[in-house]
C-alpha cells in the first residue's frame, strides 16, 4: 500500500484470514496486510518525503566547508558543528541530521568599536579555514575550557621595515588558537606574549629585536618576528621554521619573501591514553602533515614533532629517498597535478593508528579521503595501497551522479557506532567552492595487506544522497542482533557494511560482498524473543544489471493473546527516485548509491522478519546488499 504519508496511514489493517500456510511452513492463526508508508516518489516531487522521527537523508542543511563535529552531550545533550564559511559558523544538534545555527563561533571577526577594524579581522584578513574545537577539563583551574584552532591569512603590518633579520611581508596560512568557556561563541585569541592569555608556562620567547647579529661569524641577523600578530601564531614561528628545515622541507619560499613564517593549517587535536597529540598541514609549496605530542594544548612538545606524510609518497622513508634522487613509487590516487595532504584525523583501533586525510583538488571531483596506518600516533605511517582500500570516502570510485567532491572530515562516535561528518559540493555538476556538511556511517572490514597479513581498514557506508536510519534516535538498526537464514551468504545482509562502490580497486571490493539469489529467495530473520519493530529497509545492489525492482512480500511473525499472528506488506516497489533509466530504451544504467526499499508501520512486536525478493523477467540473479530492522 503505497498511498499517503506517514502521518495519516497508518490507520488499519487491510483485511485478515485465517489458517493460511506461510513461507517457511508454519501454520498461522491469522494474516493481516498492515497500513505503511514506503517514501514512494509523489508527482510533482524531485524527492520523496520521509518521517524525520525515524530517518535522515544528506539533504543541505548547514553550510560551509571542512565540517568539524564536537561531542558536547555529556556537558548540554548537543553536538556542536563548525564549519569554513567566511567566518566560522557555529551549529547544533541533538540528532546530527538536524543542525540549528548558533552563531560565529570568533567574537568580533568583522569590527572593533566605533567602526574600527578589529583585531580579529585583522588576524583573520584572508583564507579562514578549518576550524577545530576540544573541551580540556582541567583548563583553567580546573573549571574546564574550550580550545578553537584554525588558521588564517593576517594583515599585513605596514610598521614593519625590512632589515636587520626582519623582513615586511604578509604570511599566508597562519595557525591561531582561541579559547572559551562555551562551545558556540566568545572564542578570543590566545596571546603567547601575555601570560594573563596564555599562562606563565606557555609563554613564547622568539626574538623581536632586530640588528642582532648570528655569532657564527657570517654577518647574518637572527631573524627577529617584530610583527603585531607573530605573538598570536600558536606555533611558535622561529621553532617551527628550524623544525622544517631540519625535516627536509623545501623553506625557500618562506626565506625570499614571508620572514620565515612556515604556512600552517587544518589543525587537529588528539587525546588518547592521557596524552594529548597535535597535528597540522605544512603549506609552502611541498604538503604534507605534521604531528607532535603536547604538553598542553597550548604548549608543544617540539622534540617530538615529526614528519608523518608527504604528498605523493607512500611514506616519508620513501620521500626521503627521494630527495636523495632515488626513485621510488608514487601514490597511485594522488593528483600529480595537486600536491595535497591535508583535513586529517586520528582515529585508534585495535592498537593501530589510523591517520585519515583528503587528497586532489577540492574544487572537483577528485577530493577524496584516504588512510595511512602506524603503530603508535606519530607513526611510522604508511599510507594503504588501492588494494587496502587506501580510499576511505569518494563520490568519483563510487560513480555517483548526485555526489561529488566529498573531503575534509571528522569522526563522531554515536552509541558505538562510528560515523564520518564531511563536506560535499552544494551541486555535483557545478563543483567548485560552495559546499556543505554530510554525514554517513564508517565501519571496518578485514582486508589482506600488502606482505598478505589481516588488516583492519575503515570503510564508509556512504556518501549517500538518500535515506538513511536516523543516527540518534529512538529506533537504531537491530538486524544484526537477529539469526538470518536464507542462503549461505545470508549473513552478508546484516554484516553492516553497504556494497555501494562501482569504480574502486576491483581486488578491493572484492571484500565487500553482497548477497546473490538466483531464485525467488525468503530470508528470516529470528530475534528468538519479541522485539518492538518500526520499519525495514532492504538496500539494493550496488550494479544496475543485478538489482531487484520489487520486494515482494515482508512477513512480521508476532505474538499477540497467545497465538501466533501473521502481519505483512507486499509488492513494495523499487523508488523510480533511484532507479534512472536510459529514455530511448528504458534500460536501467544507474542505482543512486545507498538506497533502498522501505517501508514503515506502527510499532509491532515481532519475533521474526521474513524477507521475500523476486527476480525481475529476464535477470539471472540479483544481489541485495543488506537489510536493516529499525527497533529496540
């Protein structure tokens, strides 16, 4: 039954018999057909409507690029989203699928008082990017802090004179931190000139006298950072400058023209195990990612500060070799054309580390996250192979016509699941800079590595552009807490992993499977005990020559005064909405990425699933790729 929406359709059953043999044999008391909605396509609609108490769809929702997601419901129920918009714009939500603006996270971006250009603005004059929050309980005498890190293009200081070891320039890509007693506003630059700001220890003390000379004879100066907003740069500039040279990078730009300012961004904050870790992108030319373990979040280790990737190489091992004029391999999916290593984060699992980042241009279709793996956080890290599944999230591998340029993201855990917040272009055929945050689950898969040994690797269920089971809500998947039976691939449907790639590593997704029928198959899922279901959805395969147009028949095995009940839907049609065909033929050539057959119902207690699929005239077989109970 296909008609209504949810709100009114779910009134009546549709009629009943009795004593009627079902699928698997068992004879029932009673067989009703059950009102239910199934999000089919209305005329008139380019998409179709779904219950927001049950379901979320990447529609857009916020704006703004680099999308970063902090955990704040243990301190006020929210997560807090901060996105790249030309200012920071500050969300919040209780779901992740429903964002309400909150503010601009930098108090006085714009102007000072009576008009005057702020010192915000001018921190702030030009490439706002990537900002990151973290809550240090222990901050501020214990009364707790938030930490904002991003980086940005200052103003030039115009009372600098070049000489003596200081040179008049305007750097680009500076890191800032800023600091606050609440996630959403009133953040204020850290000032590592003024122990009021940033505490006694934390203090910097590079050079800002000019004219004095090296003692190494030479007649060169120190280099002396006499500008206004060298004393807000949070790592400390001098520091910073020797460590790059002394990790092999290409400083030159930096030397001729920006006074020894290394371009830094995207920062990324990192606690695990009591420690606290700090990882950035160096910006001069060659990109790569840093990291180094902290004292604080305000004081770096610096001895520990490492070079842990280099655009293009599959390791610094490898990059070093390089630099020696040694030939080495290149990243098989890194544009030779865009240096970019950059939007990382660190993610812990089983004892291995995981750094996740976005490569190529962000502008088009190539922007995509990839994954190295070391042994502890500041690495040896090597980045995966093709084979790996180095490629965590793309629209291009997946062959998506709804999606593109999916990059620099952040992870949220949600009652033990792990989900991946993104950006993705405002439109798939334009590109180019308007984007906007997305949101999709991530999971690990076993895969064999490159000397043959298990390794775990993560593998996003996504990007999706269509429904998806609400991420916090009062119904979550239960499948797989249910024994299926069917066909002895059955245990594909309810392993969580989403078959949605078409252009990846073929030895890749290889590992992804689906469940194969060749015949009319019934899969049962049996829970043993009743439990309180809300809907079923049944996701298509990923090839258009293996999909099912249909489910035939859903069957919910209840209990109900004693006797065994029968309910059911039937005939539940495959949304034209993700079925796109040829218009001189009408072959189907596309299936949108992630999508499904579903239907929804009144809460019924049910001790059985039955799933019974069709193929359609003229297949050989189809493939579902898993099929998900929303309950509790």
């Amino acid at each position: 039954m296909k008609k209504g929406k949810w709100a009114i359709m779910l009134a009546c059953a549709m009629f009943a018999s009795t004593a009627v043999l079902t699928a698997c044999g068992v004879e029932d008391e009673t067989q009703y057909e059950i009102a239910n909605y199934q999000g089919q396509l209305e005329a008139g609609q380019t998409k179709s409507d779904y219950n927001k108490a049950l379901f979320y769809r990447n529609d857009k929702k916020a704006d703004g690029a680099d999308p970063f997601v902090l955990d704040n419901t243990a301190r006020d129920g929210y997560y807090y989203m901060y996105t790249t918009a030309g200012s920071f714009y500050s969300y919040r939500s209780k779901n992740l699928s429903d964002w309400e603006m909150v503010g601009n996270a930098l108090d006085n971006l714009h102007y000072g008082a009576n008009g005057t250009t702020s010192l915000a603005r001018r921190l702030t004059s030009d490439a706002l990017w990537a900002p990151e929050v973290v809550y240090d309980a222990e901050a501020d005498n214990g009364e707790g802090a938030y930490y904002l890190f991003f980086s940005a293009t200052p103003e030039k200081d115009d009372s600098v004179v070049s000489g003596g070891g200081a040179i008049a320039c305007q750097p680009y890509y500076q890191p800032y931190v800023a600091v606050s007693k609440y996630p959403d506003r009133g953040f204020r630059f850290v000032d590592f000139k003024d122990a009021n700001s940033c505490g006694q220890e934390n203090l910097h003390t590079y050079n800002e006298q000019p004219g004095i000379e090296k003692d190494d004879g030479s007649g060169d100066y120190e280099d002396a950072f006499t500008d206004y907003f060298a004393r807000y740069i949070f790592l400390e500039p001098g520091k910073y400058y020797e460590f790059c040279k002394a990790a092999g990078i290409d400083t030159s730009i930096r030397e001729n023209d920006m006074g020894h300012y290394m371009g830094a961004i995207d920062p990324h904050p990192y606690e695990i195990n009591g420690k606290k870790y700090m990882y950035w992108v160096v910006d001069c030319g060659n990109n790569g990612i840093f990291g180094m373990e902290m004292e604080n979040w305000l004081k770096p280790k610096w001895e520990t500060a490492k070079l842990l990737t280099m655009s293009r190489y599959y390791t610094v091992a490898d990059y070093q070799k390089a630099l020696n004029g040694e030939t080495v391999d290149a990243v098989s999916y890194e544009d030779a054309g865009n240096v970019i290593n950059e939007g990382m984060c660190m993610t812990e699992h089983k004892g291995k580390y995981y750094l996740t980042y976005s490569v190529n241009d962000y502008a088009n279709n190539s922007y995509q996250v990839c994954q190295a793996v070391a042994d502890s956080p500041l690495g040896e890290f090597r980045k995966l192979n093709a084979e790996e599944g180095a490629v965590l999230l793309s629209a291009g591998l997946q062959g998506s016509q709804d999606v593109s340029g999916t990059g620099h993201h952040s992870f949220v855990t949600v009652d033990g699941k792990m989900y991946i917040v993104y950006h993705r272009h405002n439109s798939a055929i334009v590109m180019g800079g308007a984007r906007n945050p997305a949101v999709d689950e991530v999971t690990w898969i076993t895969v064999k590595d490159k000397d043959g040994r298990d390794l775990d690797v993560l593998y996003a269920n996504g990007p999706t552009s269509t429904v998806q089971p609400l991420i916090k809500g009062e119904y979550r998947n239960i499948a797989g807490e249910a024994q299926i039976k069917g066909t002895k691939d059955a245990n594909y449907l309810t392993d969580g992993v989403l078959s949605l790639y078409t252009q990846h590593n073929p030895a890749f997704i290889a590992n992804v499977k689906e469940t194969v029928i060749t015949k009319q198959t019934t899969f049962t899922l049996d829970f043993g005990s009743a439990r309180t279901v809300r809907a079923v959805m049944v996701y298509n395969s990923k090839d258009a020559s293996t999909i099912f147009k249909a489910v035939k028949r859903i069957e919910f095995v209840c209990e109900e005064n004693g006797k065994q009940v029968v309910k059911f839907i039937k005939d539940l049609e495959f949304s034209k909405e993700y079925y796109k065909a040829d218009d001189l033929y009408g072959n189907a050539y596309y299936v949108t990425p992630g999508s499904c057959v579903y239907a929804e119902f009144e809460e019924l207690n049910v001790k059985s699933v039955r799933v019974t699929i069709d193929l359609p005239e003229g297949q050989k077989s189809v493939g579902i790729s898993e099929i998900k109970v929303l309950g509790k």
